[in-house]
C-alpha cells in the first residue's frame, strides 16, 4: 500500500542564516537577507525552507544555544522580520520549518540562571545535576566518563553547590531534564508559540538525546587514549524517548505540520521505525547518519575511515529497503551545516570534475525514496575551503575544542597533521562560509568582510553565474525537483532496488510504480568504466538526467565516463 502524504511529496532548502545573505553590512548573513532571495528558493523549485537557530543566543554554538526560544536574536533581525519571512514563504507556496533546540539551553537562558543560583530555585530541576564521584585520594571528579561531543567532560563543576550539571554538548550548552514534567510542558508552549505564529513544523534537534539512562553508568573504554568515552549508548535512545516523542506528535498533527528528527549515533533502523513509521504519530522522518558518517573512524568524527562506493551504496540500500518494507520514511541528504562539502568530502572537488561530480552526487541522492533536503551552496556545487588554509581560518569550536585538546595532549606533529587533514574534510567551517551569490566583492553576501572568510573560488562559482546556465549545478538540482513533481509516482512513492548490486565501482538503482521505472546510474570512479547493461533494461525509454552534455545512449555493453550519472524513464 502507498500512504501517500504532502511531505513525503516536498522537498526542503536549508538555511544557515550567519552564512546565507546579510542585508545590513555588518558581515553577518540576516532574516531580511533571506526575504531578499525567496524568489531565489523559489526558482530552485523546493517547498520547504528550514532555517537553522535564529532565536536569541550567545552563540558559543551559533545559536544552537538558545537564551529565549520565544525572540529572535538582533543579530538576525526582529519578530517582524520573522513574520514576513513566514508571509514571503506562503506567498509563493512554500513553507517554513524552524529549527527546535530542546535537548538544551544556553547557559543564559533565564531557567538555568535561576537553577545555577540557588539549589532551591523553581527552576534548579529543569537541569540534570549530580553529586561529584569520590576519587581514590578524596579528590572530586565528573559523575561518570562520559564524552561530550565538544570534547572534554559531558559535567561541568559548580563550586557553589558542589554539583556538576550535565552538557552533551558545549559546557554553554546544560542538557534539560526531560523527566521533569514541567520542561515538557514548557517544550510543548514554544511548540504552539511558533505554529500559531504560522511556522509549517521543526525540524528536532538532537531529539534522540532528550531521554537519558536515569543511572547514567560509565560507558565501556573504546578509547583508550581518552580519558573521556562514548556514552551513546546510555543517552542515544533513552528508555522514556518514545513516550516524550508521542507528545510532541499530538501537537504536530494537531497543527498538520513538518517534522524531521536529528539522530545522531543510531545505525539501527528498528529504532528509527519506532518513530516514523506510519502509524506512530511522532515525528515524519529522521536524520539519521549512517551514509554521511561513513568516513569517520571508531575513534569518532576526526577519525579516518577507507570506505568504499560498494559500502556507500550497501548503506543506502538498507534503509530504503527496510522503510519501505516497514512503512517508514527517509529524509535523503548529503550536506547540512555540521559537515563537509559533498564532492569534497566523498568524491572529489578537482577542478576538472567538480561540475560533473556534483551533479553525480545530486543523482545518486536525489532519486532515492525519501525526502529531499539540500544545504545552500550544495545546489552550487560549492566545495570545501583550500586546504592552503590554515586554523586560524576556521571558526566552529568543535573543531577548535579539538585541535586545543590535542595541543593539551603534547599530540605529535604526524597526529596534528592527520587531524588536519581529518577538518579538510569534515569540519563544520567548510558548509558555513558565506553563500556566493555572485562575483563581486565578498561573493556578493555582504558589502564587508564576513565574519568567516569567503572561499577563494567565489567569482567562477556563484548563483549569478549559474542561475541562468542550463548546463550548471543549479540547473541540474532544479531538474531533479521537476522530475520529482513530473514523475512522483515512481520517483517519490516508487519501490527502491539495487541494480548490479555488487559492482564495485557503479551504484545504479531503480524505482519501480506499476509499470513505470526509472533507471538511475552513478559512477564513483575517476577514469572510465564498462558496464553491462542487465537485460531487463534494454528497452524503450528516454533519458531524463545526464550529467554529461552528451547523452549517453543505453546500451548492452556501454562506457561511462569519469563520474558519469544518468536517468532513464523506461517503460
Ligand atoms: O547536532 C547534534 C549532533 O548530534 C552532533 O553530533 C553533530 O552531529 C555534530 O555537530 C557533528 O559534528 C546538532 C546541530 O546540528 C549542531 O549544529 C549543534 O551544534 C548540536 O546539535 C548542538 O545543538
Ligand atoms: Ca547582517
């Protein structure tokens, strides 16, 4: 059975508003600057715009600390400003999502204020404190060993109660507790706070995190070099997520709205069911990171990992298999704010590919079953910073906590170097330099220098320059969010199957609706390859896709270029 559903039919644009358009020149992207580029958005062809953190906050984390989730913050504009965003949205048939922060605080927000003032406040109970553990010579330590994502412990000491309060993330950033019935309740107001606003959903930060083991034991040692371990399994998929998820899920479909979780750490799609599957009522689709995480080792994000095109395909395969045996969903990504360019990160970003691989990479994502998210600039195919550039160009304090701890450690030069060469790909800086709109100063985002340097590539690669090209990255991104309107029984509610599943060097699927197929063939490989076309496919059909100016014409035996990618609609 199909269980169709207007989200599963839309796509999303993502925004990260620090980086995207700045409208005052004070070098920082702003809510006026998006309203300026809606018909932008628009022409790409998406549905849904989500902005990252634009509510008040310190900014340890880039608004992922949020001091009041009820205003925004002045760098980004006002509650006007938002209002407008939201009206331009409707007004052109797209919808806003907003990002929810609600695993944690900043440590400026009035609640843990109150709670770090007194063990006696109203709100102390809000967060997560603990009893120091008692070390061999008397001497305090962190309640337990695990890790924080930021680096260091996840407690941080409070001399004057002489508790540690809990941070998965930055020690700005205190976990709430979400046993305390109140902090739901409160989650539960700013939810209907932004929908009666005339926001269109969330997307749920962290959300996998907000049930903690009550016991919070040490993590096992899978680091040894570490004096801190993954915890994960104690805080990823805590025993009471389910019934907090349910809650939420009320209000969302009360208001009819968007959502999408963000869960980090979880590879299992059992788990995952239990919150999209179709008859669950919590949230419409998850994060989950499997495919992205996929080069990063055990000992975490800055860790290498070899990987191959057959274990990039394998995992892909496994969701959308196992969601549409099960009734689930996916949301289909390759870029977002934490991470590194695609083409960068997983193929390649020479300068004779970049074009050709960016465009792969779209095709081999963008015609999965799923929802469609695409980060600003991945429509660009833009690309990582140089790798000329040195730390002081990145700004993101994972990647900052990093490399200090590694400076506290007495690291080695070869152990510095591999963990730069680990940020070259992966940080979080890359996906946030400043959109390039086109090629004057500063690309066009602002009319000083930005608060993050713009990269180097800026006046060949800007949405001036490609807006209008039926040949670029842009074009070929707005091709695939036709195609999925054009042809959405077999591209958004068709079956999922590998073809030629244990090629090592092509992954190239199908989509299957009654009789309707659609053929989609991506080349990992740098140099050509032959493939040999099974049987099944060599019949009438034409091409609706191709990453090459020139066709290439389906044959038994065929060549495919560097990176070559097509779709075909057969039928
Ligand atoms: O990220 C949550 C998360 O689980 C992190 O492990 C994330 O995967 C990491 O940043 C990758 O390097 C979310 C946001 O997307 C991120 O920007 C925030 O910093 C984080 O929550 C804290 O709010
Ligand atoms: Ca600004």
């Amino acid at each position: 059975t199909v269980h169709r559903a207007w989200w599963k039919e839309a796509s999303v644009y993502q925004i990260y508003p620090a980086s995207f358009k700045d409208s005052n020149g004070d070098g920082i992207g702003d809510i006026p600057g998006i309203i300026s580029k809606l018909d932008y958005i628009k022409d790409l062809g998406v549905d849904i715009v989500w902005i990252c953190p634009c509510y008040k906050s310190p900014k340890v984390d880039m608004g992922y600390d949020i001091s009041d989730y009820r205003d925004i913050d002045d760098q980004y504009g006002t509650m006007t400003d938002i209002e407008e965003l939201v009206k331009g949205l409707h007004d052109r048939g797209m919808k806003l999502v907003m990002d929810l922060v609600v695993n944690h605080t900043s440590d400026q927000h009035e609640w843990f204020k109150s709670a770090i003032a007194s063990k006696d406040s109203p709100y102390r109970d809000y967060y997560i404190w603990k009893k120091p553990k008692i070390g061999e010579n008397g001497e305090k330590l962190p309640p337990n060993n695990w890790l924080s994502a930021f680096s260091g412990s996840v407690w941080k000491y409070d001399a004057k109660s002489d508790e540690y309060y809990f941070h998965l993330f930055a020690t700005e950033q205190p976990d709430l507790n979400w046993e305390n019935p109140k902090v739901r309740q409160e989650v539960h107001d700013v939810m209907r706070f932004w929908l009666e606003k005339g926001v269109d959903g969330f997307r749920m930060d962290a959300i996998n995190f907000i049930s903690k083991d009550p016991a919070f034991p040490d993590a096992p040692v899978t680091v040894p070099s570490s004096k801190y371990q993954n915890g994960a399994m104690y805080y990823a998929l805590g025993p009471r997520l389910h019934e907090y998820l349910a809650d939420v899920g009320k209000i969302l479909i009360e208001y009819n709205a968007f959502s999408v979780g963000e869960m980090a750490h979880v590879f299992d799609p059992t788990e995952i069911i239990k919150v999209v599957g179709f008859d669950r009522n919590e949230l419409n689709m998850i994060f989950q990171f499997e495919l992205t995480d996929i080069d990063m080792g055990p000992a975490g994000k800055f860790s290498a990992n070899n990987w191959t095109p057959r274990q990039f395909k394998d995992i892909s395969n496994k969701w959308q298999v196992f969601m549409q045996k099960n009734g689930g969903w996916n949301a289909l990504f390759l870029e977002n704010h934490d991470s590194g360019r695609s083409p960068s990160r997983f193929v390649s970003d020479k300068p004779e590919f970049r074009g050709v691989v960016a465009k792969m990479l779209a095709t081999y994502i963008g015609l999965q079953s799923g929802t469609l998210f695409v980060y600003q600039g991945e429509e660009l195919g833009l690309v990582n910073m140089p790798k000329s550039w040195t730390i002081e160009k990145y700004k993101d304090l994972e990647t900052l906590n990093y490399h200090k701890q590694l400076l506290l450690d007495g690291a080695s030069q070869d152990v510095l170097d591999s963990a730069m060469t680990e940020f070259q790909k992966k940080a979080r800086d890359h996906a946030r330099l400043p959109f390039q709109w086109d090629s004057s100063d500063f690309a066009g985002f602002s009319t000083v220098q930005p608060w993050i340097d713009v990269n180097e590539d800026f006046k060949e690669w800007n949405a001036a320059a490609e807006v209008g090209d039926p040949l670029s990255v842009f074009s070929y991104w707005r091709s695939i969010f036709d195609l999925r309107r054009a042809y959405k029984n077999v591209l958004v509610y068709g079956k999922f199957e590998l073809v030629d599943p244990t090629n090592e060097e092509i992954c190239a699927y199908q989509r299957i609706f009654r009789s309707e197929v659609a053929l989609v063939v991506t080349s990992f490989v740098d140099s050509a390859v032959t493939w040999t076309v099974p049987q099944e496919f060599l019949r009438p059909g034409k091409v609706v896709l191709s990453n090459y100016a020139d066709v290439t014409e389906l044959d038994a035996k065929m060549v495919l270029r560097p990176y070559e990618a097509f779709t075909y609609i057969l039928s």
